[in-house]
C-alpha cells in the first residue's frame, strides 16, 4: 500500500476523513452496548453484590442435650468480648462456636486459654472450608442461599428481647441474620444499619433466598429492623419484645407500610 505522502491530497484527506469516522462509530457502538447492559441489569433488579468478608478459624465446643446450657455457655464468652451462638448441629443436640481467627494456630491458642481457665471443655477448631460458603462453587449459589435460610428456620421459637444477642436472652433482629450468616461463613456487620448501608440495593422483585429486607420499625425512614427472606414473599425475623423469631409474610399490612428496602451479599 502506497504511503500517505506518495497521495494525492484528496485521496489523503479521504483516508484521515474516513479514519474519524471509523473511530466514532466504534465508540458509539461500545457505548450503546454498556448503556445497553445496564438498562439490562437495572430492568431486573440485577446490580454486582458487594462481597462479604469470609469468616477465618472458629472454635466450637459442647455437644449439648439441653439448649438451656448450650445458651448459658454462649452467655459466658459472650461476657469475655467473644463473638458467639449456639445452633443445632443435629436433632436434640445443640452446639457452640465462637471467634473469628485468622490463623488455626492463633484459634487453638485461644482455645487452649480458655480451657485451662476452665471456661470450656474439649474443643474444635473450625477452619474456613467448613464453612457453606466454601462449597458454593461446588455446589451453585443456591446452595448457600438455602443454607442461610435453613439456619435461619432452625432458630425459629427463640425468644426476642431488643438489644439482646445471645440466645439465652433472645436474639435482636440484627443479631439473628448476623448468627445465621457467620454459621455459614461471611461475616455480615452487627447492626441493621450497617447491613443497609453495606449490601447492594435489589428490586422487592427481584428477591431471593437469604437476601435481607429492611423496615422502618417505628415510621419514617430510619432503618430499625431486617428479616431474611425466605422466598414466596416471606420473612423470617425477631419481631419484638416477649414474641418468638417466625415466619411472616412481606404483603401484610404492618410489612408494606413500612418497607423501606432489600439489600444482597451474596
């Protein structure tokens, strides 16, 4: 091909006319593709989640016929600044885990302190691929989404009192989805507040299992209670003082009146 200074000046004009207009088209083109996307993504309620932190090393003791001391001990770390629950490893019997370490050595040694302290007996260390969220790539994302949902059901019958997050007191509404999300390995921030600000807004149609819903408990537009959304448009939740954590539904009255939002982690 000849070069540009060997062509006539019409020819050349032409060619660099030519190559502007091939450069325009290329980026219109990639933009209406973005805009596109986006309109996609936003017409299904569709947005990337902000990624929850993994939970490290935990410890886990006990292998508890009564919830009544499986609760107690869950009480007593608590007092020492430990972040704990109890759960239901298995019908009948119930289990504590607590910590979040980031090496198996510096879990053990906490373990160990503990022990000797006499605080707890015979110890686990719990290590990260334990956790649901280890198997998601194996098993899909809705693998996760039925754990969480499954832990949250085994909770069902604990009593609320506000402010509480221990199961011996009963759980708050933020201290229940945050126990059902570390069980299954993300550690999902402590108050619903937090949890607002730190997921990804999602469409109330666009809702799937273990996402969370936030209400305005008291009116107006502060955040003040969330549920985890069980699918087919209900919740499981701490509803408040003297009640028990339960399944509702999301079209009742008391719910549309004061919602004020989804957010998901996952």
């Amino acid at each position: 091909m000849p070069r540009d200074e060997h062509l006539p000046w019409d020819h050349r004009e032409f060619r660099y006319r030519l190559a502007i207009a091939l450069c325009l088209l290329i980026s219109l083109f990639l933009a209406g593709c973005v805009a596109r996307t986006a309109a996609v993504s936003r017409s299904h309620g569709v947005t990337p989640p902000r990624k929850l932190a993994r939970m490290g090393y935990a410890i886990q003791v006990g292998a508890f016929a009564r919830v009544e001391n499986a609760a107690r001990l869950t009480e007593s770390l608590r007092r020492r600044d430990l972040d704990a629950t109890y759960f239901v490893a298995a019908a009948g019997l119930y289990k504590v885990r607590f910590g979040n370490f980031d090496t198996r050595k510096s879990a053990r040694n906490e373990a160990q302190r503990l022990k000797t302290a006499g605080v707890i007996d015979e110890f686990y260390v719990v290590s990260p691929d334990e956790y649901s969220v280890a198997n998601e790539p194996r098993f899909g994302a809705s693998y996760l989404r039925e754990e969480i949902v499954k832990t949250a059901r085994s909770f069902i019958g604990i009593p609320y009192l506000w402010g509480g997050n221990s199961p011996e007191t009963g759980f708050d509404c933020s201290g229940l989805v945050v126990a059902c999300y570390q069980l299954n390995g993300l550690n999902l921030p402590r108050t619903s507040q937090e949890q607002f600000q730190m997921g990804t807004p999602i469409s109330r149609s666009s809702l799937a299992k273990g996402d969370l819903v936030f209400f305005a408990a008291s009116g107006g537009k502060k955040v003040s209670h969330v549920g985890i959304y069980v699918g087919d448009g209900c919740l499981i939740h701490a509803p408040g003082k003297s009640k028990m954590i339960r399944v509702d539904s999301l079209s009742g009255q008391y719910f549309s009146k004061r919602y004020l939002g989804a957010r998901s982690y996952l």
